[in-house]
C-alpha cells in the first residue's frame, strides 16, 4: 500500500447515552488494552448512540465485545491514510481512486496538529481489493 495509508476496520457499536457513558466505554476499553486509530459517536434511535470504533487490533476489540456480550456490526474494511498537511492533501488519492471508477462513499479527515493530517475513508465492499492495488497493495 502507498506510503501511509492502510486498510482498517470498523465496528458499529449501539451503546447507552447517558452522561458519563462514553467515559465508561472508553475507561473500558483501555483497561482491555483496546487502541483506536480512529472513533465517532453520535445520537441513535431511543436513548442510544451509534459509536462507530476502528481498532488497531480487530481480534482483540472483537473478543472484549464476545466478553461483554457487546453486539458488534460485520466489520467493515475500509482505509486508513496519514501524512504531513498541506492544502489539497487527499487530492491525489482521490484522483487515483476516481481514474479506477472506485467510488468513495465516506470520509472523515481531520488536521491532526504538527502538520499532520489523518483521514478514513470507505469504498463498497466489492472495490476494497481493487482500491487496494490502485493505492500500491498486494
């Protein structure tokens, strides 16, 4: 794969929303030793929130959530891309993936401060090898 960018993995989780329950969850998670590369969180359907995690160690998140009896969605393989900041940083990325009629159905990037930026990014399932051989992979 290109230079800073790696397949991922993500995990639909429906967890209470209550004050201090993402606390909760996190305080959880790093007691299990569980690092995220990346996490959003927002109001679901009655009195939930849909907490999307993508873990360094797929394994290891899917086993504390077979411990917990926490419901996990199927994964979802999508891409991980990091590097130094600039204005127009994804564009060659997308180019490439357009060019190969692979089309991006989210992303999510952010300034990552000290001139780096990260974003996450999901193609259909069907592209995922494909976009990984357009990116340098396999």
């Amino acid at each position: 794969m290109a230079k800073g960018i790696r397949r991922v993995n993500k995990y639909v989780l429906h967890h209470r929303d209550e004050p201090g329950d993402g606390a909760h969850l996190l305080k959880t998670l790093k007691k299990h030793g569980i690092n995220l590369l990346a996490l959003t969180a927002f109001p679901a359907a009655s009195g939930t929130s849909q907490v999307e995690l993508i873990p360094e160690n797929a394994a290891q998140l899917e086993a504390l959530a077979k411990q917990f009896g926490w419901r996990l969605s199927k994964k979802r393989t999508g891409f991980l891309a990091q590097g130094k900041d600039r204005a127009g940083a994804l564009i060659k990325l997308a180019e490439r993936l357009g060019k190969a009629g692979i089309h991006v159905t989210q992303i999510d990037a952010i300034a990552a401060g000290a001139e780096r930026y990260g974003a996450v990014f999901w193609v259909r399932p069907k592209d995922v090898e494909r976009a990984t051989e357009v990116m340098g992979g396999r």
